[in-house]
C-alpha cells in the first residue's frame, strides 16, 4: 500500500502510514531499494523531509542501487535547501561511501553541474577532489589541490564512469582552465583512455579546435584515435600499421568500436571492422557484459547498427546481466528505427523484463586502465563462443 502511496506521491498519506508504523521508514521501494526518505528528497518534498526526519528516518540511510544516502540525491538535483536540511540533521558532506566514490560534492558536479550545491558543499566539510574542481573550471582551486597532493593527477573515476582521468575528463567537458592547468602540472597529453581515446581525439570528437590546439602545442603525436576521430583513414592505417594487432579485445584500441558503434560513427565503425575488430567480442559495460550491438541499438545508432549487421555481427546474442538481444534493448529504449531495422534480422523471441536497465553512455572521456584490464576478458578466449552464451 505504500508504494503505491509513493508512486501517486500522495505525500500527506505517506506521513500518516509511517506514523502509524515507524517501521516503515526503513522499508526498501523499487528496484533502486530506496527508503521513503529518498523518494520524498528525489521529489523536491522539504516539508515531508524534516517531517520523516522528525519522525526518525535515517538521514544516513543507502539505497540499493547507488549505495547512495539521501544527501547525494539532493546534491544530485541541485536541491541546496533540501541539503542544508539534511547536513544540518547529521549527513555527512565527506561521505564518500556510494558506489562511484563521488560522495555529495561529486553528485553536485559530475552528472548537471548543481554549482551552488557544490560551492557550499566544499564550505560545509566536503573535501575538495580533483573532478569536481575540474567540473566546476576551478583553475586556482585545482592548483592549490594538486601543489598540496600532485598524486591526485592519477586519480581516475571509478569503472562506472570507465575509469576517466583528469585530463580526459577536463577536455571532455571542455574546462578550458582545467585542462591549462592540469598540462602545467605535468598529466600526460598522450594517454589513451580505457575507451582507447586520447585526449587529442577526445578534443576532436568534442568539436573543440581550441583544446585540439592547445593540445598539439604540447608536442603530442598523432595517434589512431585522433585520427579516426578527424575521419582521416589514411592516417589511422598507417597508425595500426605501427601498432599490429592494437585492435584486439585486449590490445590498447580494443574498446574504440564499442564507443564508435554507440555513438553512431559509422565510418569509423565500418574502418575498424574492416581492419581486424570483431563485431561479437563481448567487453565490460558497467555490471554487465556485452557486444556493440547493445549499445548501438540502445542509443538508435542506425548507421552504426546497419554496419555491423552487414560485418556479420550476431543479432541473437544476449547480454550477460539482462539475458537480452540487441532488439530487445532498442524497444525497451524506444528506439524504433533501430527496432524496424533488426526485426528483420533478428529471430522472434519472448520478451525480457528490463526493468531497472539505464543508459551508461560510454562517453567521450574514459581513462587510462593501465595494464590491468579487470575481468572484462577472462573468461573470453574464444570471443565467438562467449558472444552467443545466453
């Protein structure tokens, strides 16, 4: 009955069953297993916050699927009034506990820049880190953080956000200041992302000619990111020519059809087809494990579906956490171009409940991994036969 008092937001219902049953304030609602308390906070609700609150609700209370306490989602929303409440009953502006390691000021920063939320944040406890300051375009600030700790140009966001770097990150989100004082502390103008994106190509595919000159002043070569990016074909093969075998799954390029296919390059997606990338290789997307086609037909990447389709991509492959084909993730997105195109191709199938399924867009940022590639590939030795697993 209360969720679907929730569901309705017939908020002054709500205050009367939890004050009827108390226990009911840490029941958990949706598939995001949040409390009443975050329900009333995502709503904008002050009034029925300091009333749960008064009632006993947990200020500190996770919900399920972001670990995240009700603080985040008021950072998130941009909520200051609804924040100063929360802190003010004992949120912890320092928490940094939910599942992207963000804590509230990266809440405020990191999705739609919530800055007043932000600067308050930082006044009220939150420490200052290197991407919110990088969100913000805070050039003075991020001196003074990476003089007192010069380790925190390596930080990179967690794999929910496909590790991004400072540098990365700055360009993509076009921080002109960020990026100027970032390549005056020393970050690497060369490093290729997890996506296998320099930020050379990260400038390019952002329409930034400024950031794309200010890179190249600092000596960086060419790279076959940068030069797919440019849609220069003749660069990219001699830059593979260099590097045999960089397209493979695990190989330093091995993710760039993933982000191309999505994003609906499909020149570039044609290109690297051409030149060695397998259509079914199965790669980490968040919790889950997956082929091109998933995101391309997730974000109505038409070109982009119809060119791996023609490579001999596998329709009928599913991925690991939803058990779904690439059609299936086009209805469920309401892709209907993407859906009238691989109905065709695609076998007919009961439908997959894909409740709670997002779009974790591979970005244009990303970060460097390093030699450690987690687990994506592990259990993927023979690409083929793990793309068609059900």
């Amino acid at each position: 009955a209360l969720a679907a008092l929730l569901a309705e937001e017939d908020w002054p219902a709500v205050l009367e069953a939890v004050g009827a049953a108390p226990e009911l304030l840490d029941a958990r609602f949706g598939w995001a297993e949040q409390t009443v308390l975050h329900r009333a906070v995502i709503a904008g609700e002050r009034l029925v916050v300091e009333a749960l609150l008064d009632l006993g609700a947990d200020v500190m209370a996770r919900d399920g699927a972001d670990n995240a306490t009700p603080l985040h989602w008021a950072a998130d929303r941009g909520d200051l009034g609804v924040a100063k409440l929360l802190v003010e009953r004992g949120a912890d502006p320092a928490d940094r506990d939910d599942l992207h390691g963000w804590g509230p000021l990266g809440w405020a920063t990191l999705g739609e820049l919530r800055e007043d939320v932000a600067r308050w944040l930082l006044r009220s406890g939150a420490p200052p880190r290197i991407f919110p300051l990088i969100a913000l375009d805070d050039g003075s600030a991020l001196s003074a953080l990476l003089e007192a700790t010069p380790a925190a140009i390596d930080e990179r966001l967690s794999r929910w956000e496909h590790y991004e770097c400072p540098l990365h990150y700055a360009v993509g989100q076009g921080s002109v200041e960020a990026v100027e004082t970032l390549l005056d502390a020393g970050a690497d103008a060369e490093a290729l992302d997890w996506l296998g994106l320099s930020p050379l190509a990260v400038a390019t595919f952002r329409g930034r000619p400024d950031l794309v000159a200010r890179l190249e002043a600092t000596g960086v070569g060419d790279d076959l990111s940068a030069a797919l990016a440019r849609g220069d074909l003749e660069a990219a093969a001699v830059a593979l020519e260099g590097e045999p075998g960089a397209l493979a799954p695990k190989a330093r390029y091995g993710r760039l059809l993933m982000y191309a296919a999505e994003n609906d390059h499909a020149e570039a997606v044609r290109w690297l087809l051409e030149n060695g990338a397998n259509p079914d290789t199965v790669q980490d997307w968040w919790d889950n494990r997956l082929t091109a086609l998933h995101p391309a037909a997730s974000h109505g990447a038409l070109s982009a579906v119809v060119a791996l389709v023609e490579a001999g991509a596998d329709t009928t492959v599913r991925d690991h956490q939803f058990d779904a084909t690439p059609l299936e993730w086009a209805r469920h997105f309401e892709c209907e171009a993407v859906v009238e195109f691989l109905s065709e191709v695609t076998p007919a199938d009961e439908t997959v409940d894909l409740t709670g399924l997002k779009i974790p867009q591979f970005d244009l940022t990303g970060a460097e991994f390093g030699d450690d590639e987690s687990d994506s590939n592990e259990e993927s030795e023979d690409q083929n036969d793990d793309a068609g697993e059900g």
